[in-house]
C-alpha cells in the first residue's frame, strides 16, 4: 500500500474512532455504527464502514437494509455509492463473519480489521499550567505501530485533529491555544500492515494553558507597577495582529480604567530575534539544498523578495537565487554580487558596498526589473550597485534580457559546481514572487508583512514551519524543498520581522493613581485583554497590591530673624519622591496668602536622551519671607503668623493638592515701636532705641499709611507728625 494511500485511509479511520471517544475502554462497546449512511469516503481512495454493536452476527456482501443484527455492504462492494468511486471499503469490528458471496468481480478490496486491547498508549499526558498557548504531549511508543491517531474533544468533527506517523514518535506540542483553558486529548497506535490491521484502544488525557501571571506592586504612594506575562505568537494568530491591554482599578466598585494600551508585535520583539518560523539549512554547503518555486513561464518584468540570516559558518559564496540566466549571491566581504546573461566570470556584474548582507542577521533582500533596469532593496532601502572597484554606482542599473526565467532556484545555483562553496548555509524565512516591478514606496512599505490575502500581482508567497533541514554530503543534486503550490504552504499568518526567539515576554508597565494612598491601604486590579477589531476577551486576571506606605508630611520650619526686622527664613525638607511642588502659605487671623511655590528638582535620568524618571530630589528647599515695601500683604512687625507647605502632584490624571499631608510652623515679628500718641496738633510716635541699638541697627524710616515720612537716627527715639488732616485715621509702622 503505497504512503498517499495509507495517508488517506488514516484520516478515514480516525472519523470513526472519534465517534466513539469517552466511550472505548478497553474492549467495552460504544453505540452502533453500521449504517450505509455512515460511510466515510476518501475521495476516490476508500470507504470506511465500522461496526461496535453487540447484537451484529452477519456482515454480509449482498445489498439489503442494515440493521442491528446484519450489515449490508453490496452498495459498497462495487466501488461506487451515492455518486461517489472508491477503490477500496475498510470494516473494523469486533467480531464478524462474512455471508454470502463475495464476488471476485467486485471492483474493490474488502479489508477487515481489530480492535487490539494490547496495543494501548501508556503514559499518555499533558502539560498543565506550564505554557499560555501550547500544551505538549507525550507517551510511551508502542511497538511495531504506523503511527498515532490524536484527537481533540472541542474540535467537534469526525475528522481526526492530528496523525503522527512512526513508531517511535513519543511527544507532540499542540500550539496556538487559548490562554487558561482546558483541551482534552485521545490518543491510539494504528497499524495499516495486511496481516496485522488494527486499532489500539484510547487513552485520554486532560491538558491546560496557564493564564496570563499579573501583579500589581506599589512603587510609592502615587504610583502602581504593572507586570504581566505575554507570549507573542498570541499576536501572530490575531486577526490584526495586535491586542487592546485594559488595566482596571476594582478597589471598592470603582471600575477606573487606570492603563490602556496597545500590543503590536511591534512593541513586544524590540529584543527579539527574527524569525522562530523559518527553514534552516545546516550541514555540507558544497551539495546543499534549495527551494524550487515552479514557476510555470518566465516573467518579463518581476520582483522576488526573501527574508535570509546567512549562516556565520561555511557559506562562502551563498548563492540567493538563480534561474540560469540572472543569479545573485553574496561574497566574503558581505556584498551583493549580481550576474546577468549567464556570465559568471571574472568581476563582471554589479557589486554593492561591502557588508551590506552580513552574515548571523536577518535581512530582507528584494530584487526588482522592469523590462530595462534592474534595482536591489536590502530592509526596505535601496542598494547603490556599480562595477567590481565600486565605480558607476547607481540605484537603478540598465540591464537587457534579464526577465526571470521558470527556471528558478532560490538558495542554489543552476550549475553543480560541488567544490566552490554556493549552496545557501542558514535560514530562509519568506520567498514572495511578483510578475510587476514592485515601487521602492511599496517595497518599503510592506516588506516587514506577511500578506494574508491575494495581492495584485503576488504570483506565490510561501512561509515555512520551523525546521531544520541537515544537508547531506550528497543528495545527487535534488532538491531539499520543492515550492508546488503557490499557496502558503503553512497558512499561518506571522510577521518575519518580528517573530520571536522566546514567544513568552515579560511586560512591565507602571501608572499614576487619581490621589496618594495613605499607608496600609491595599487596592485591586484587574487586567483585560481584548483582540483588536473583533473585542474577544483573550484573557483576564485580578491583583490585590500590597499595602502602600506614604513617606509622609515633610519635614518644615519657620524661623523668624532678630537681626533684620519683618523676616522669617523657610526651610523644608520633601519626603516624598513623586511630589513636585511644595504650596508655601503664610496665614495671620483670618487672611491666607500663597507666598511662593517651592518645586525639587528631577532626579536625572541615568543616560542621556532616556525617558524621564518623574522622581524628585528630596534635598532641603528654603524660602525667605521678608518685609517688602509698599506691598499691603507684607510682613508686619508683632503679628503672629503660621505658615503651611502642602505637596502638590502635578503628573496625576489630574493635579492634585494633598493637604492631609501638609506641614505647619508658626513664627512672631518683631516691634520695635512702643507707642503711638495723638496730641492736640500732631501724632507722636515713639520707638525703643535701646532694642533697636541691642539689634545693632542706627536709623529708622516712619510711615504713615504706607508712605515714608522720614528716616532719622534710630537713637532719637520718638517722631512727631504733624502734616496731616484732623478727623481721619492713620496707620503708622
């Protein structure tokens, strides 16, 4: 029985088994399956009837009504059924014998085969809580099977989820899963061999995907951490590729969205490596493989574009592509070197600068020609190409005959020459052919995407599995990969420039609060996070932080000076590194006045041209609130005053004043005026030169309702004024 066959018949076989899981144990009997309305057809390959009923005695080869106690396979027998051709009809059963006749003109094989209770899958299991995603599987071989028949309870079909051909074939990983949820698995040996047919019985198993991790830490009393777990093929399977993150505050119902962004893949491979979706060649590079897109006619104009990361080994002269006439390469120094007419000697053709393709690095390589002039595009730019001493370097290069021949081969010249190094060592990521030249605009702007639908143009596409191809010494020329389908042979959708090394990363990300949280207080979050454009849930979880700790009031003092009169000297000392301003208040009686607004300086950030750290400088600030002249709100002599700082946050949602953390001080001027005396025709006003002398000042100046009305030797004592309106009342300081 030839492999296509066996293939084929495997995927019938499963249909009915899957029929019957939960319920195989051993040899016990599921419900009956022995209708003609229950054959599975192959194609043209096969139709597939089985039978687990108790009752069934006859298995006959006449036509006739199946029931519970016969089945009838006449319609069968003759290679056709409800307008569908067979070759062959395949009956698993218990137990059965044949009645009647079985013609030897019938135009199909009849093969029968058992149920084996020995051939059971033992240590059958599956991951639970190790990966987001995937779930591996694995189980001890048994021997002399085909294969492994794996199936998947939610898939809900008779199709069977997987077949895993070998004997010795022990683990599968099943990727692409949802996040925190529960798969069950079945798994039984199959053997197709003519003397040995069989089934093995079912082992189940029950796999989970563990949920996204979330904590939610306190970094101050007005700032929360954030971290979660995110693996990125997540974002490669979604249908834009990006996911919408909501972090919510739950604390007492609130229900504030208090962080929102978007992940692209973008955003999470800013450290990553390329590709982990990509065919390596690794081995012997004198008989190496390569991959033979089968293009069915030659292009008169085209583009061919290919993601690459040469291999840092024995690649000398790796050859990108080649279709007997225009062939590409790259050299030692790491230049593209272009060939054209199928002349390929000395230093003719186009050479670019040195190390435009270094080796080790993932780098997309495009090629376009429009009927005249030939251009090369290294990561979305254009390469400047001239002769081989770097002369005539241009971007676009005249080149006649240079359509692309049907003939060609990616990673592999047209001509075998074993002992000069050529075939491509490394891993080949994406191969994309076009029948138009494509733009520089257009190149630039898409050559980091995958395309998910048909483009204008776009003769083939291919993406591969990640895989490793160990090139022998010699393959006699053949070809590792064949390119047969212009089709996606994978059709998964992933982005070459930013797949991942390690898919599962480590977000962290940090937000302001509305308010400082006094200490002890503990709040919950929730993070949610949605598809971009359909709004699935893809998964969710809840935090409670630990308790907060408030730094506190600062530290605050008002200290009034003897030696100049009217001053008070400030000093304060912040607590809090988040805080950037400090109200200064200064309050006699029943008046209130903002004197001045203190603000720390930024903590730097540790390099240059990084982001901004929005923490503060806890270093003292000091004030110095003093007597200004001719300001009504000024300092008196002999008032009491208090003064208060009050940290400010500027950063929040929305400024806000924390008075439950403000810091008063009081302070008293000094008056140096002992009276002021109405006479019959002036006022006398009188001061203590002896205190004036002790706080060594020599002169004094008198006002009257703020105007200056002399200055006088402050050991004279007293001042009479007599230039004013009798009736009114004055003010003296």
């Amino acid at each position: 029985m030839k492999n296509k066959t066996i293939y084929r018949l495997v995927l019938g076989l499963l249909c009915l088994l899957f029929l019957k899981v939960g319920m195989i144990q051993a040899q016990s009997l599921p419900s009956q399956f022995d209708g003609v309305d229950d054959v599975i057809y192959l194609g043209d390959s096969a139709a597939i009837i089985s039978t687990f009923d108790t009752n069934l005695r006859q298995v006959r080869s006449t036509n006739g009504t199946s029931n519970g106690t016969d089945i009838y396979l006449g319609d069968l027998l003759d290679g056709s059924h409800e307008q569908r051709t067979f070759g062959d009809v395949y009956l698993f059963g218990d137990q059965f014998r044949i009645a009647g006749s079985y013609p030897k003109s019938a135009s199909v094989d009849l093969h029968t085969g058992n149920y084996n209770t020995t051939k059971a899958v033992t240590g059958f299991t599956s991951t639970r809580n190790a990966y987001l995603s995937q779930i591996a599987l694995t189980w001890n071989a048994v021997p002399g099977a085909d294969g492994y028949f794996l199936f998947r309870k939610d898939q809900n079909t008779a199709q069977p989820y997987r077949v895993l051909l070998g004997t010795s074939r022990t683990m599968y990983t099943d990727i692409g899963l949802t996040v925190d949820t529960e798969y069950e698995y079945y798994i039984c040996a199959y053997n197709l061999g003519e003397q040995n047919t069989y089934l093995g019985p079912l082992a189940n198993h029950k796999g989970k995907t563990k949920p996204f991790t979330f904590t939610a830490t306190p970094t101050s009393e007005v700032t929360v951490d954030f971290s979660f777990q995110f693996d990125n093929h997540l974002l490669v399977g979604l249908q834009q590729q990006a996911a919408y993150v909501e972090i919510v505050d739950q604390t007492g119902g609130s229900n504030q969205v208090v962080y929102e962004d978007e992940l692209t893949l973008q955003d999470v491979a800013v450290d990553a490596l390329l590709f982990d979706k990509a065919v390596s060649f690794t081995g012997n590079d004198t008989m190496g493989g390569y991959a033979d897109p089968n293009l069915t006619a030659g292009l008169p104009t085209w583009s061919v574009e290919m993601w690459v990361n040469l291999d840092q080994g024995n690649s000398n002269l790796p050859y990108l592509y080649d279709d007997g006439t225009t062939r590409m390469l790259v050299d030692g120094l790491g230049r593209l070197v272009v060939f054209f007419g199928g002349v390929e000697s000395g230093h003719t053709g186009l050479w670019s600068p040195n190390n435009v393709m270094p080796r080790g690095v993932w780098k997309h390589v495009a090629a376009t020609y429009d009927g005249a002039n030939f251009r090369v595009y290294v990561d979305g730019e254009p390469v400047v190409m001239g002769d081989f001493h770097g002369n005539n370097q241009k971007v676009a290069n005249v080149r006649n005959g240079a359509d692309l021949k049907q003939t060609l081969q990616i990673g592999h010249p047209t001509k075998k020459w074993a002992a000069t190094h050529v075939n491509m060592n490394g891993a080949l990521g994406l191969l994309r052919i076009w029948n138009k030249t494509r733009t520089a605009n257009q190149i630039k702007e898409d050559y980091k995407d995958v395309f998910s639908m048909t483009a204008s143009g776009l003769v083939g596409q291919w993406t591969f599995e990640n895989e490793t191809v160990n090139l022998p010494d010699n393959i006699g020329g053949g070809r590792v990969l064949n390119l047969r389908s212009n089709n996606n042979q994978h059709p998964i959708r992933w982005n070459p420039s930013y797949a991942f090394f390690n898919g599962l990363v480590n977000i962290r990300k940090w937000t302001w609060l509305n308010q400082p949280q006094a200490s002890g207080t503990t709040r919950t979050f929730r993070i949610n996070m949605y598809e971009v454009g359909t709004g699935k849930l893809i998964s969710t979880n809840t935090n409670t932080t630990g308790a907060f700790t408030h730094p506190g009031a600062p530290s605050f003092s008002a200290t009034p000076q003897s030696g100049p009169p009217y001053r008070v000297d400030l000093s304060l000392t912040p607590t809090s590194t988040r805080a950037d301003a400090y109200l200064i208040i200064r309050t006699a009686g029943n008046q209130e006045k903002l004197i001045t607004t203190l603000k720390p300086d930024e903590v730097p950030p540790a390099q240059p041209g990084d982001p901004r750290t929005y923490r503060f400088q806890t270093t003292p600030l000091t004030f110095t609130d003093t007597y200004a002249y001719g300001d009504t709100t000024t300092l008196q002599g002999g008032v009491n005053y208090s003064y208060r700082a009050i940290p400010v946050y500027n950063f929040l949602p929305s400024e806000y004043v924390d008075a439950t953390a403000a810091r008063s001080d009081a302070a008293s001027t000094l008056d140096m005026m002992t009276s002021v005396t109405p006479q019959a025709d002036r006022v006398l006003v009188d001061w203590d030169e002896t205190a004036l002398a002790g706080a060594q000042y020599d002169s004094v100046r008198v006002e009257r309702n703020g105007q200056m009305l002399a200055i006088l030797p402050s050991a004279v004592g007293s001042y009479q004024d007599s230039l004013m309106l009798y009736g009114l009342p004055y003010t003296y300081r």
